[in-house]
C-alpha cells in the first residue's frame, strides 16, 4: 500500500463525516430563501442556513405539499469552515418530543400550526417548549434529510423542565396482567418475581401473574409449584414444542387486565427500581403502541436493548454490547424514543391493541415475534416507545451463541426473516422511519453511512478462488526483520452484515517489525486440496496494537480478514493449511514476500 493511501484511510477512520461530506452530501443549487406568507422560521442560536435550503424545499414540494412542521438535519461549522457533529435526526417522533427538541436549530412552521397550538392556551416565545408543542400537534410533519444547518456551536435542544407535558393526568388501571414463559429455571423465575412484585408493592399496584411452563422436568415443576404459592401467580404447564407466540397468546388469553406485559424469565429488576406505571402511563397513550425499556447485560455496564432497527442483516438492536457508561447520539441510550421495535424480553402493550394488531403471529415460532408484533402495531398507525431513562438487567448470556452461529437456529432465522419480510414488504422497503438514510445500515453504532474498513474486506466465490489459485512463488521466512502475527479466529460464519452467508473467515493481525505498517500487505496463503490460493485481506483498525507495541510506526491499520465462501472450498482446511504472507516492495520496486512457519 502506498504511504499516501495509508494516511488517506487513517484521515477517514478519524473523520467520517468529513468522507461524507466529500462522497454523499447532495450538492443543491444555491438560492436565495423566499418564504410563503404562511410558515414561519424559528432558527436556535448562533448557526447558519445552508445555501441549498430553497432548493431543497422546492425538490422535497415543502410548501405545495401542505406540510406544517419542517425540519432537516444539521451539523457544526467552526470559524474556519470546518464541519463537524452532524446530527442525523429521525422522522416525525412525538414521544422522542418529550426528551428533547430533536428537530433542532432550523424550524420551519406553518401559521395554522402555530395559532392551533396558542389556542390551547400555550404562549408564542419562540422557545423549545412552544415548538416542541407545535411538533407534538402536527398533522403532516416533513423531515428532510439532508444537512440544512450549521451551528456555530453545539446544542442540547433539551428542555428547562427536562420533560414533556401530559395531556393531563392519566388514569391507571390497579391491575397489570403479567405472562412469563418459562422452563426448568425456577432460580431465575423466582429472581425475576421477587423483583416484580417488589415493584409492583411500592407502587400499589395488582399483579395478574401467568407463568406458563412447555415442559420442564419433574423436580423443576414441583418448584415452579412452590414458587407459584409463594407469590401467588398462576402456574400453567403447557406440553407442546416451543412456540414463543402461541405460549404468549395462551398466556395474554388467561388475564383480564387492561395492559400486558410480557417478561422474559431472566429479567432482573433492580433493587428498589419502580417502573411499571412509568411504563402503564405510555401504553395507554392513544397513540402508544408497543413500550420497552433500556436492559442491560449482568453486571450493568454492558448494554443489551435500547431499541431495535431495521439493518441491512435484519431486525438489530442497537448499540447491543457497548459500554452504557458512554452517551450515544444525542442521548439515544438514556432517553425515552421512539423506535420501530422493542425487544419481547420486557414489552407492555394495551390488550385492546394487542388484539387489534391480532397477537403475536403464531406462523412465527421464536425469531421476529416481537419485531413482527410491533410492526403490526406500526401498520395500525400506533408509534412504539422505548424508555431508556431506566434500565433493568437481561441475562441473557454475552457468551451465549447467536442464531447466526448455530446452524439449526440460523435456517429457522432465515424462515422467519423471510415471512416477516414478505408480510411487511412495503414496510420494510420503506425503511425505519427512526433511523436516518445517512446513517449506516450495517453497523449497530448508528454511524455516518459511508465506505468503512470492514468494506473493504474481500469475499471469495468460486470464481474469485480459482483467480487466486496455482500460487508458485517461492517465498521464505523474513530474514531481515521478525515478523510478528497472530490469527485470532478462523471458522465459519453463518452470515454477515452485507448478506454473505455460508462462508470461513479468517482474521487477526500482522506487521514487519520496524518497518512502517504501509509497507507490506498480508495475505493468506490456503492449501485447498491440489491447489495452493494466495488472497488478499482487508486491513482492521487495531487500537491495541498502539499500546502493545508502542514503538512500532503506522500500525494502527494492521489487523486484517478475509472471507471465503465454504462452497467455493473442497473442506474447510486445518491450522497447517493456512499460512501468512508479508507482501511488500523494496526500494528498487522489486515484489519481496515473507510467509510465515
């Protein structure tokens, strides 16, 4: 690799957005800024309007569509032009309105809007609180996606009051129906309903408790028995295969309360947390869907749910796995927000649109259950809310395997990824409303949507194989430096984020000791049957690598994986049958190759 090339991809690492700008941005025609008699701008602090904004406005038929709240995306720009921080922002998001002012420093509001919303007695200020009301009350907002602000500094658009208003005070029911599945794990059943009830005692509320066993073993029943009689819920054991959605129809079938809540058997309640009428006041909103809550993994620094999005690999939740000591955009991990699903694990929902939505589909046995219900709830017209200004612990286990890397479970995820997607096909096209089209569709971090390093990983087929193979350059340990490498990991991968499926990929990392990163290239070397196939590999950066080696130069990007379709292989090949290369040039341009013992 050349050393200008390097230091590109490290400029890009580091900066993204500044990628963006320079690859995605739309460049509109500059125009001045006329507006109809009729809207109104609001602009919040000390920031600029982008040149393109009119013509914008024009393309996306702002003013003759009879929109009555606009609002785009924005970024900063400091004194010397630099941009920085965008901020790409969700479709309409009523009840993300009640966190903070997400629509931001450019506003543009039509006069109907603005006196319907002072005819409630709310006073014309111009601040966040009278606009968030006009976006609480908007009949046909429009979201422009695209960057159409720059702010001279940063902005919070949070509120004095640091909340929403209610549309007075809801009446809630005494009564909260709960249905737990479970199955030879009365330890955590009885972790999970002590925690509850605890709640629910601090809160004066009744619980109609159904847990509903498929099939544990003797000894097991005869605690979930025990249990039952100690906190008073009802046991129903329930001898058939496991279908999540018909166990949890039977169960929402064997209550009567107004609300549900269906609880995974191993959610832990935090000592002293009270959340379910934080919880009952959302889903009886009239225009509440589905309500989750942040869950995080044992020992609460991990986060497992925060919301669930659409990704180019399916359902995903996300920053699953990331340290929740940190803030994420804008707040995503601490606020209450609107999302396209919640999780199953923790989810309440109104019986009365429970059963409009018609349950959970019972042609879905485990995967997409809970996305598929909260996707009929979005068809109705209902928005789902995720509250992320509490948390409660999941144990699900972080070293348990995902369906991706089980075989039986992967086919059964493809089947039940492939129904959803045909029942929601035009759902699903359209994308999640909550997730910006500028935002990556494959990573969970919810960063800017441009060409990563991970993209660049090469993937072999058949074809791309056999170009690769008949390698007979004789090549020999380095004999004028050490090389050091390590292989981290070579399996199977059921699927990626990009859609491959069915294929081995090998990685870990590699570089010439004093000699700077760029100047050699790693390849694998596999022994496949008669034939020997030298490939290239993706560089990864590897933070790591700095503080291991700390006198070693431009090794950040020495990390590398390929990947290769099992098909296109005659086995998948022992530890003997892989090698490492170090390929590079001297300076007289001549190929120089080290490979690895």
């Amino acid at each position: 690799m050349k050393k200008d090339e390097y230091r590109t991809l490290i400029r890009d690492i580091k900066d993204p957005y500044g990628l963006w700008i320079r690859e995605k941005e739309i460049k509109r025609e500059e125009r001045e800024l006329y507006l109809p008699e009729s809207y109104t701008l609001f602009l919040d602090g000390d920031g600029d309007i982008d040149p393109g904004f009119a013509a914008a406005l024009s393309e996306y038929g702002a003013f003759e569509g009879g929109f009555d709240f606009i609002y785009t995306d924005e970024d900063e720009e400091d004194r010397n032009g630099r941009r920085r921080d965008p901020f790409f922002k969700p479709d309409h998001s009523p009840d993300t309105l009640d966190s903070f002012y997400y629509p931001g420093g450019l506003t543009l509001i039509s006069n109907d809007l603005i006196m319907r919303t002072e005819r409630k007695g709310i006073k014309n200020n111009g601040g966040l609180d009278f606009l968030r009301e006009c976006g609480k009350a908007a009949l046909k907002p429009l979201h422009i996606p695209e960057v159409m602000y720059h702010a001279g500094s940063h902005h919070e658009y949070r509120y004095k009051d640091n909340g929403g208003k209610e549309d007075g005070e809801t009446v809630l029911p005494e009564s909260l129906a709960v249905i737990i599945l479970s199955r030879d794990h009365p330890e955590l059943l009885n972790e999970c309903v002590s925690g509850l009830h605890s709640s629910a005692e601090k809160e004066s509320l009744r619980l109609e408790c159904v847990v509903i066993d498929n099939g544990s073993l003797e000894e097991n029943t005869i605690r979930y028995e025990a249990l039952a009689e100690k906190y008073g819920f009802s046991y129903f054991r329930e001898e058939q295969a496991f279908i999540y959605s018909a166990l949890c129809n039977r169960g929402a079938g064997l209550t009567r309360s107004e609300i549900l809540l269906f609880l995974n058997d191993d959610i832990e309640v935090p000592e002293g947390r009270i959340f379910l009428r934080q919880m009952m006041r959302e889903a009886l909103k009239k225009k509440t869907g589905a309500v989750g809550c942040r869950l995080l993994y044992p020992g609460g620094t991990k986060i497992q749910h925060c919301g669930i999005t659409l990704l180019k690999s399916g359902a995903s939740h996300c920053f699953s796995g990331y340290d929740d000591n940190k803030v994420y955009g804008r707040g995503i991990n601490r606020i209450k927000r609107n999302v396209f699903a919640v999780t199953g694990a923790c989810l309440m929902v109104e019986r009365e649109k429970f059963n409009e939505a018609g349950g959970f589909d019972e042609e879905l046995s485990v995967a997409y259950t809970d996305v598929e219900l909260c996707a009929s709830l979005l068809s109705l017209g209902y928005y789902n809310v995720c509250l992320n200004d509490f948390f409660l612990i999941h144990h699900e286990s972080l070293s348990r395997k995902s369906d991706s890397e089980e075989t039986e479970r992967y086919s059964r995820l493809k089947r039940e990824r492939e129904y959803f997607y045909g029942k929601f096909a035009s759902l699903v096209k359209n994308g999640d409303p909550w997730y910006n089209v500028n935002l990556t569709g494959t990573e969970l971090d919810m960063g800017v949507d441009v060409p990563t390093l991970r993209d660049r990983i090469p993937f072999y087929d058949a074809a791309a194989l056999s170009s690769a193979a008949g390698y007979s350059r004789n090549l020999k340990k380095a004999a004028e430096g050490v090389l050091l490498y390590n292989i981290e990991f070579c399996g199977i991968r059921q699927s990626d984020a990009e859609g491959h499926e069915n294929f081995l990929e090998i990685s870990g990392w590699g570089f010439v000791h004093g000699k700077p990163g760029y100047e050699y290239d790693i390849q694998v070397l596999i022994k496949d049957g008669n034939r020997a196939c030298l490939l290239e590999t993706g560089r990864i950066k590897r933070d790591d690598l700095l503080i291991v080696f700390p006198k070693e130069k431009d090794i950040l990007l020495s990390g590398f994986s390929v990947k290769i379709d099992l098909l296109s292989l005659s086995g998948v090949p022992e530890k003997e049958d892989i090698a490492l290369c170090f390929a590079g040039k001297d300076v007289f341009g001549r190929d120089r190759g080290f490979i690895t013992l």
